[in-house]
C-alpha cells in the first residue's frame, strides 16, 4: 500500500519517494482526513494532516507540482488523483442543500441522511489552446502564473457553451483575436484542486492583440527562435509547445 500524505499541496516523500508503510510518528494528531482509493490495480490511502510535523532528515514536504521531477509518472498521477479527494472530501462536511453533516459514503459520493442528497466529486473542465499564426504560437502570461514563464490562452468552460465554443471565447477576451480550425490535443487532470484540461490547437483568423488588462500582463507571437521561459513538463501547456515544436517547418 502507497500512503500518499497532505498538508495542503505539499505531499510527504520519504527518500524522495512516497511511503509504502505509515510512520506513527507522522500522525501524532488525527488525520482531517484519510480515505482509500484504486489506482490501476493498487489500493491506495489518502491522508490529509492539519499541520507539517517535524520531521526526520530522509523524509520532507514537497509541492506536489515539483513531484513530477521526482517520482514515476504513474506515482505522480496517482498522488493528484489522491489531492483531488482529500480536497473533495475537505468540501463536502456538510450538505450543500440542507447543511447535514454528511458521513462517508461509496467512494466519490456522499449521501446526506436528512435530506438523501448524493455528493458526488466534482471535477471542472478547463481548456487550454495553442494559437498558430504561420511559424508563430501565441503566448500570454497572466497575472496568477508562477515563476517567469509564458503561456497559452486558457479559461473555465462556462455552462451552457461547447468546448470549442469555451475556446473561441477565451481567445477572444483575454486577446482580442478570432481564430478557425480549433482541433482536439489531449486532457489532463490537474489538481489544483480539481481541474480537468482540455488542450486544443487553433489557427489565427483576424485582429490584433489587445490584451485583456484584468486577466493578462502580456501576450504575443513567438517564434522557434524566440521563445521565451515556457511553463514545465508537468502541464498540458508545455506539451502543446512542444508539439508544435516538433513540427515540421
Ligand atoms: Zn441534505
């Protein structure tokens, strides 16, 4: 058994790897939160403390994002899908419709006793989009990106739109521009807290860049010669880059 173990985005890592057995050292208070759950073929347990204990000098807190340098994508898939539950979990104390403590149910749902109201995991779609202009890609960094980096145009869908219709609009607000030919790349699940990617591709149609001042600080058209930081392996954004980069000219 894998024990993935929280507080908050950082995660436990042993050796730089994730506990295979529980150290009581580790809970000395009872956990908020602690469920199981099946990865592949293996069950795993999810545990989240209210407080970074002390710890000895193999083991340390580690941002779950910088995990993907360091464990197997498998492992670092399996502590997002842990992060996603314990986050669920964290949101559902009570029911939303008549404010029932709820109590644990089958995994990914809960069931209110008073008014039988079912919780399930929510999990909120996103897209993501690379914009070609000939050899150019569009790159915007907004105000809530980390670090240095530029990257794509990306938005919540909103109810009532399609994908490819959230796509359209995003672009159109955060840049000012029209694009055609929006085609599906891949998705992503991205728990912070719990966000489901989509990423597309999409060729410029018209306009000009106007930025959207409340969401962005810039954006442009980038070459292969001139790119700027682009985000890490770990996101979608980064694996649109670089499948446009590695197109043919
Ligand atoms: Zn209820």
């Amino acid at each position: 058994m894998q024990y993935f173990i929280f507080c908050k985005e950082r995660i436990l890592l042993v050796a730089g790897k994730i506990p295979t057995q529980l150290n009581s050292a580790w809970l000395l208070t009872a956990p908020k939160s602690e469920l199981e759950f099946h990865f592949g073929d293996e069950t795993c347990c999810a545990i989240e403390v209210s407080e970074p204990l002390s710890l000895s000098e193999s083991e340390d807190w580690v941002d779950l994002r910088a995990t993907f340098d360091v464990l197997s994508l498998r492992e670092h898939q399996a502590a997002g899908k842990a992060r996603e539950l314990l986050y669920w979990d964290d949101q559902t104390r009570f029911c939303s419709h008549c404010g029932t403590p709820l109590e644990a149910g089958i995994l990914f749902s809960k069931r209110c006793p008073q008014c039988g109201k079912e919780h399930w995991t929510v999990i909120t779609p996103a897209i993501i989009v690379a914009v070609h202009r000939n050899d150019e890609i569009l790159l915007t960094r907004s105000h809530t990106m980390r670090g240095n980096y530029m990257g794509l145009v990306a938005g919540f869908v909103e109810p009532g739109e399609s994908l490819e219709e959230c796509v359209r609009r995003e672009v159109r607000e955060e840049t000012n521009l029209e694009i055609t030919n929006i085609r599906y790349f891949g998705s992503q699940p991205w728990p912070y807290p719990s966000v489901q990617m989509i990423g597309f591709h999409a060729d410029y149609l018209s306009g000009e860049i106007e930025i959207q001042r409340e969401e962005l600080v810039k954006a442009g058209w980038y070459s292969r010669e001139n790119l700027p930081e682009i985000p890490g392996k770990v996101s979608l954004a980064r694996k649109l880059i670089d499948d446009w980069l590695s197109w043919e000219k």
